[in-house]
C-alpha cells in the first residue's frame, strides 16, 4: 500500500518498510513517514552496484524510490550519473552531486554530518529547497560553475543553516565544478566542502582578545579602561553584541562605567549584586546581532575577580549571538574576556594605589628636606657653641692644661668634629635633592689639590698596614670645580678604600682625557659583590655582611659623591671584584669657573680625621692610665679606637683593661688569658657584639665568663633582644660614666656570688600584701640575693611583662640540660614565673628598673632566687588577692624577703626521694 503526502509543496522521499517498521524522514522540523515498496529494488545487477560500497548513505539511496524524483528510476540512469554517484559514495570527505535543472540530491556519510537534522530528508530533494536559507549565498558559485564549466574555491563562506533549530552561523570552505553527462554535456553540479566554523570563529575570538588587551594596555584610570575596552568589543561586536562593564565602588556597589552596544540608559545604572544584573531582560533592549542581524535574545553576566582570596572588582554584562549555541567554547571565551579586563582593572587600582603612595611619600620627602633644612640652624648652633670654646680652650690653654684634661679635651674635639661633618654631609645630601644646593666652580689646580686631599689620609693607611700611592701629573690646564665638593669627593672615596682594605694597598691617578679630568681610586680591598654594584651610589646602602674596619657610617658618602659628581656635569663608576678589589672612576668636564672667589673650607686634616673612627688617636692610645686592677680584668672590645681609649682610661683606676678592635681579636684575647668581664660593642665589622657572645656561652670554659653590651641601639626592644641572647647586662650608648662603673662592680659580684644571704629572721612566706608606711619599709632588713654555689647561673631583665617569655625560654632550657623530670620542671616554670610577675606588676620606684634571676641545680636540688629592686604595691583592687603565693607554694617551697630597696623571693624544691623518683 502507497501513500504520498505534500510537505510544503513538494513531494517528501519515499522509504520502504522494514520489517514493518517504516523508516523515518525529517522534513521542515516534521516527521514524515513512507509506506512504499520500490520496483526499482528489482532491476538489473547494475542498479545495485551504483550503491555498492557499505556507506550508510549508500543502503538509504538503494532503498529510496528514484522513480517519484526527477531523475527517474536508478535502472534508467546515464552512466555518467552512475559513476558520479559511485564516487560520492566511496569519498570520505563531504561531497554532494546535484543532478539536473531540479538540483536532486546525492552526498555522502560526510556530508550528511554537516547538515544536521536535513538528514536524510535532504537525499533525492532539491538543493535549493533543502538549504533555502543559505541558498543566496550558494547560487551564484553553483550556477558559475555549471554555466562557465570551471570549478570555484571559495575559502571561509558565510553560510546560514537552519541544521540544529535556530539559524546558525557556519563558515564552509567548499569547491563547485560542473558535473558532466554521457555526451559530454552539463548535467549538474559536483561540490567538495569542509566545515571550518570552529576555526574562524576561534580566530575572531582571538583576534578581538588580543584587540581588549590592546586597549587596555597600562591604565591608571579605571574607568577610561572601561571606555577603551567597551570601544574595542564594539569594532567587532559578533561574538559580544553589546557590552556592559560594571565597576565596584567603596561600597561594594557595581556602578556603571562603560557600555557599547546599547543605550546606556537601558541598563540600570547602579546595582547591588551581580545576581541583579542577571535579571535584565535581553530581548527587551532591542538589539541586533550576528552576521544576519537577528535579535539578542540571551546575555550573561561575569564577575570581574579581585584575584585570589579578594572582592569581585566589578561585573562585565555581555550579550550573546543569536546566529552561535552558546556551548562550552563560547562560555570559554567570555570567561578569558572577563578575565583580561579583570586583570586590567586590578592592574589599574594597583597602578592609582602605587601613584597614590608616590605621591604620599613625596610628599613625606618633601616634609623631610623642609624638616632638615628647619633644624639646620638648630643642629650647627650647639655643635659651634661646643666645638669653639674646645678648640679656644686648647689654643689658649693646652700647654699649660694636665695631660689628662688635655686628652679628654682632645677626644671631644675630634668627636665633635665628626659629628659636625655626618650632620654637615646629611644637610647637604638633603639640599641636594631639594634642588637648592649648585655648584660654584673655580679655576683650581686640580692635580696638587688632589695629592694634597689623598696626603691626609696617608697616615691613617700606614697605621693599617697599607701603601697609599698618589699619582697626579700636572694638567694641562686649570679644572672648574667646586673645591669643597671636590674635597668631599676625594676624602670620602679613599676613606673607603682604606675602610674596607686590610692587605696591599690604595692608588689615587689624576689624568686629563680630552675634555674631561678623570680621577681612579683603586684598591686591593674585599671588594664588591656583582649584585651590590647596581644599589652601590643610592642613599643609605651598605653592603651586607662585607669585612670593614668599623661598621659606622650613614651609607650617605658613595651616594654624595654621586651627587657632588653630578652638580659638575660628570659621572662616576665602579668596577670590583669580591677578594681582588674595587676601582671608582670619577669623570668630569674641565669646564669653565664661575667665580674667581675661592670659598672658604675647613682644613683638609680635621675632615680625615673625622672620616676615620677606627683609626688610633695619636693621644689617649699613647698615654693609657696606670691601672690598678683593684676589681679585676675587663676586656674592652669596640671597633672605635677614641671609644677603647675612653673605656681605657674610665676603667683603669679600678680594674686591669685589655682592648680588642672586634669580636675575633678579643676571642684570641680571651684564649689567651680569660678575663673577669667583657664589655663590648654591639655593631662591629666581622664578629660582632652577639657572634662574640655567642662564641664564649659555647665553651665551656669561657661560658661563665660575664658579658656587658654598650650599644647605641636604644630601646626596650633592644634590651629584651640582649637579655635573651644571654648577656648578662646591656647598656644604652651615650651613658654616665658612674652607672656603667656601677654595672660593671654588680655583674662582676653577682658572677663570684659575694653578695650575703638574707638573715634568716627576716624571711616569711610570700604573700600580697598592702603598702606599708614610708618609715616601716625604711626600717625593714635590706633585701639582697641569697649566696650562689659556684655552679649558679644569674640573668638580669628588664622589669617588664615582656621579659616573662624569655625568662621562660632559659628556664626551660637549663632544666632540661641538669636531666629534671618535666613534670617537676614545669612546676618549678610556673613557680618562678609567677614571681617573676609579681616583681614587674608590684615593685614601684625601683632603683634599677630590672629584675635578676638565679637559678643554682646542685645533686637534684633546685634553687630559685627572683629579686626586684622597688618597693612593694598592689596592683588593683584584691580580687586575686592571694593567689600567686598559692600557685607558688603549690609546686615549692617560697620564702620572701622584703626589704627598702627590694624584695627577694626564694623558690626551693628539694631532690626528690626515691620513692618520689619511682612514684
């Protein structure tokens, strides 16, 4: 039984059944079922055989009825249709066969891929009808090719399918040649083709990525970004047909910045959440997109990432192509959109936040040049107000003044005058960048002024050890130099290589080259690390780790010199190598004066001396006190030669004083002969403060051996750093010449143990308790730390809540190294940090403002002795009254010992039994 049925006009494809099952046909989005038998199926082994090959295309077109189609039945076909249907058939690539003027088609399993849901209704129907939507773009190569009988290549085409159920846009590289009958004549159309759609749809997305990168480039201002971003989206608006970029404001809000593609107005100006800008309509905009112009009916929303762990930084809105399924590809590319403009937004923040702090520390620069050049004559006024009278005191009186006065008199001067020259160097420095400092250059002989400058420091390099050789022929004419700044320029750079030179020697060459004067000062010193070089001439650098003579400085000299170099319209460079040495070049235009007046300078020996701390005085050095060595000996280490001449002659009336430049020569020192204390500098070349500390706690035999620090690191926190690195006292630099004597006497009694025990009479057991009456506290018995056996440790805190956790550290440690049982070890830890608490929270007024702690093991007996130096108060108002005392008691026996300069209180926990031990 037959049945036909119209679909739109034409005649639909005629399947037989199988198996009683009727093979289906899609046509125009309707399923169009044929019951129908073939007669055709019957005919000849030659109409087999057109079909022949196992393509899935070839099994339908052999059970398909020819005979309803124009090209009648498969028995009556020409051979050449026949063999061009053979070879659609057997190709793999996408071909199609159109076959007379109806177009009927014939393609392949390839093919029938590109078309979609047109398969298979497409087999054995018009071309023309099958792709009507595309078919504008298809007929005018299609009927060239037939009509002229040459073959097109048409690469990229623009082709609109209705394949998937919305009218896609696809690109096809395809080739249209005339297809040949029996007698030679135009019979149809053979087309070879690809689908490329990925491929140019990949690249426009690319290429308008890299367009949005572009644009955004390194922008400041966010919202200009915004415009330039939307600008370039908007040049190629297929894939983005319309844009939206949202900005978030301090409030966190999304505002508006930049939109293309619509009217600015449609879309809400300010919205809360990105959620809200989801729900804007899209089709209700009114906008077109795509290759064909249809309307934008979908958009989505991406959230522009602060970046890791941080707030959203906006929201971009952008459309979608109607003509393109928004697939994992698709969403792939507006993700990498909203990321680059994303990272242009963070880049841009990050850009306004870093001009931001520019500005801000200009500005603190500028308040800083303001500041120096204010303080200015506040600085110079006392430092001329002491330097004078000094120097008048000399001139006037020297001869006639004891030695001793004299020297004293001497080491002020010569101090004093270096601290003129750092202040008069930073001043300078700092009305350099300011902009208010030129120089005023003069005709100068340059080549004997240099030998002269190089000739101060000639001495100080001797005393080193070293030669210091100056080659400076005479020029061929008068150099135009400032000769203060290039007094500067010379003293500094060979006051450097003498500081960090130990072996060899110093080379100071003047020549003229041309134009310009160059000046090399050559050294065989430690040299520079490549990576120090590029930082060497900036302000307040100083090379880490490098061996010098002294470690003072302001790291301001190399960067003045660069300054100074500069005014004169030259340059200077460095070339050095770690262990070999460094050479600077200094170059500069002879140029012409500016002035014939000569300014005037100070005397060329005081600035070098002042340039050299480390170097030994030929005065205080010379002539050192007898001493008596009544208290014992101290070793005196710093790396300033007037500081150990000072120390010397301060200490010598009472104790026997040996000095060393740094921490390896007083190691040396102290394997020699040990010494009863130690007084060092923190800051100095090599070894310093804490190596040399760290050096003698690890031998045994120097490991008692009492450390004080001076240091010109003031502060607490510096204090707290010294203790807990195991010093037994620390002193802040400038300091009275009594307090450090009288450190000196207390470290050095509490190491022998000669202080007496407390009468016992006086001891109770601690508890809180109320101020007393003035008169009361004065009678009470005094209170010192109880007698050490030889094996005690002592420490000294300073008397606040921040030497609790040191405090601890070292408890804790020396009880693990004398093998105490943790549990009891703990106890003893909270007992003695108790105490230690209530000597910080309790003692007002002390006499010093520090609490000492020894702590003596012996055969499994632990004592523990905390003594502060004020006079008992209570803290607020009692409503802990009473429970440090029973904490302590809980875990040892407590004995206080209160007294007008101090209260000692004495933690004692005994060895324990061998019951207790095996408990």
């Amino acid at each position: 039984m037959y049945r036909d049925r119209q679909c739109g006009g034409r005649s639909a494809a005629r399947f037989p059944t199988s198996g009683g099952v009727p093979v289906p046909r899609r046509a125009r989005g309707r399923v169009v079922l044929e019951v129908r038998v073939s007669a055709d199926a019957a005919v000849g082994p030659d109409t087999g055989s057109v079909f022949a090959g196992g393509s899935e295309n070839g099994r339908l077109m052999a059970a398909f009825d020819w005979s309803a189609t124009p090209v009648g039945p498969v028995a009556g076909w020409p051979a050449g249709l026949r063999h061009a249907v053979r070879t659609v058939l057997a190709s793999r690539f996408p071909m199609i066969l159109t076959w007379g003027p109806q177009y009927t088609q014939f393609y392949n399993d390839a093919y029938a891929t590109l078309i979609g849901a047109k398969h298979p209704g497409a087999i054995g129907d018009d071309l023309r009808v099958t792709l009507a939507e595309g078919w504008a773009a298809l007929k005018e190569p299609v009927e060239h090719a037939m009509a002229a009988r040459e073959a097109s290549w048409i690469p990229q085409l623009l082709l609109l399918l209705e394949r998937a159920g919305y009218r896609e846009e696809t690109y096809f590289t395809v080739s249209h040649a005339p297809a040949f009958g029996d007698a030679g004549e135009v019979a149809g159309m053979h087309a070879v083709c690809t689908e490329v759609t990925r491929q140019v749809v990949a690249e426009r997305r690319q290429r308008l990525l890299h367009a949005v990168s572009t644009a955004a480039g390194r922008r400041e201002d966010e919202r200009d970004l915004a415009v330039q971003v939307c600008r370039a989206l908007g040049d190629d608006p297929l894939d983005v047909p319309l844009t939206a970029v949202y900005l978030t404001d301090d409030g966190g809000r999304l505002r508006r910045a930049a939109v293309t593609g619509v009217d600015a107005d449609r879309l809400p100006a300010v919205a809360a959440t990105a959620e809200e800008l989801r729900r804007v309509d899209a089709a209700a905009l009114g906008v077109a997109g795509g290759p064909f112009g249809d309307a934008v009916t979908d958009a989505v929303v991406l959230p522009l990432s602060g970046g890791a762990g941080r707030e959203p930084v906006g929201a971009l809105l952008v459309g979608v192509n109607p003509n393109r399924a928004l697939d994992d590809e698709y969403r792939t590319f507006h993700e990498l959109l909203a990321g680059q403009v994303a990272g242009a937004v963070v880049d841009a923040r990050a850009y306004a936040a870093e001009r931001a702090r520019a500005e801000a520390l200009a500005e603190l620069d500028r308040a800083k040049t303001t500041f120096f050049s204010d303080v200015s004559h506040e600085l110079r006024t006392p430092l001329t107000l002491l330097l004078a009278p000094i120097t008048d005191a000399l001139a006037e009186s020297g001869g006639g003044l004891p030695p001793a006065v004299r020297d004293r008199l001497t080491l002020a001067l010569r101090n004093g005058q270096r601290l003129k020259r750092l202040v008069d160097d930073l001043l300078e420095f700092v009305s350099i960048e300011s902009g208010r400092t030129a120089a005023v250059r003069v005709g100068v002989d340059l080549a004997a002024t240099t030998a002269e400058l190089a000739g101060v420091l000639r001495a100080a390099a001797e005393r080193a050890g070293l030669t210091l050789t100056v080659d400076c022929p005479p020029l061929p004419r008068p150099a135009a130099v400032d000769p203060r700044m290039w007094e500067k320029v010379v003293l500094n750079l060979v006051a450097n290589a003498v500081k960090y030179t130990f072996v060899g020697g110093i080379g100071v060459r003047l020549r003229a080259e041309g134009d310009d004067v160059v000046l090399q000062v050559s050294d065989t010193g430690v040299g520079i690390p490549a990576p120090e070089l590029p930082a060497l001439f900036e302000r307040f650098h100083r090379v880490t780790d490098s061996p010098a003579r002294s470690r003072e400085g302001t790291g301001l000299g190399l960067a003045l010199v660069r300054e100074l170099v500069g005014l004169h319209g030259g340059t200077v460079d460095v070339e050095s190598e770690p262990g070999v040495g460094s050479t600077f070049t200094v170059r500069l235009p002879f140029g012409e004066p500016d002035t014939t007046e000569v300014p005037p300078s100070v005397p060329a020996a005081v600035r070098g001396a002042a340039l050299t701390p480390w170097d030994d005085g030929p005065s205080w050095s010379d002539r050192p006190a007898a001493p008596t060595g009544v208290l014992g000996t101290v070793l005196v280490v710093d790396d300033n030669a007037d500081m150990r001449a000072y120390l010397t002659r301060l200490l010598a009336p009472s104790w026997t004083v040996r000095t060393a430049a740094d921490g390896e020569e007083a190691l040396r020192d102290v394997a020699r002969s040990r010494p009863d204390v130690v007084l060092t500098d923190v800051m100095m070349p090599g070894v310093d403060g804490f190596g040399l500390l760290r050096a003698l706690r690890a031998d045994p035999d120097t490991r008692t051996v009492p450390v004080v620090m001076l240091t010109a690191r003031a502060g607490q926190e510096a204090a707290v750093e010294g203790f807990d690195a195991g010093v037994d006292d620390y002193l802040a630099k400038p300091f009275e010449s009594a307090e450090l004597l009288g450190r000196l006497r207390s470290v050095l009694e509490r190491s022998r143990g000669r202080r007496a025990p407390a009468p016992p009479a006086a001891a109770a057991p601690i508890a809180p308790r109320p101020p007393r009456p003035r008169a009361e506290r004065a009678a009470s018995v005094p209170a010192p730390v109880p007698a050490a056996p030889a094996s005690a440790t002592a420490w000294r805190f300073p008397s606040t809540p921040a030497s609790i956790p040191p405090l601890r550290r070292r408890l804790r440690a020396l009880l693990a190294d004398a093998g105490l049982d943790e549990d009891r070890a703990y106890d003893l830890l909270l007992a003695a940090c108790e105490a230690a608490t209530n000597a910080v929270e309790h003692a007002q007024d002390p006499t010093e403002p520090f609490v000492d702690v020894r702590v003596a093991v012996e055969d499994g007996a632990v004592e523990i002795a905390v003594r502060d130096h004020g006079q008992w108060r209570e803290r607020t108002a009692s409503m802990d009254r009473g429970r440090g005392s029973m904490l302590m008691s809980a875990f040892a026996d407590v004995v206080a010992t209160p007294g007008p300069t101090g209260t000692t209180v004495v933690i004692r926990s005994p060895r324990p039994s061998d019951g207790d031990t095996a408990a």
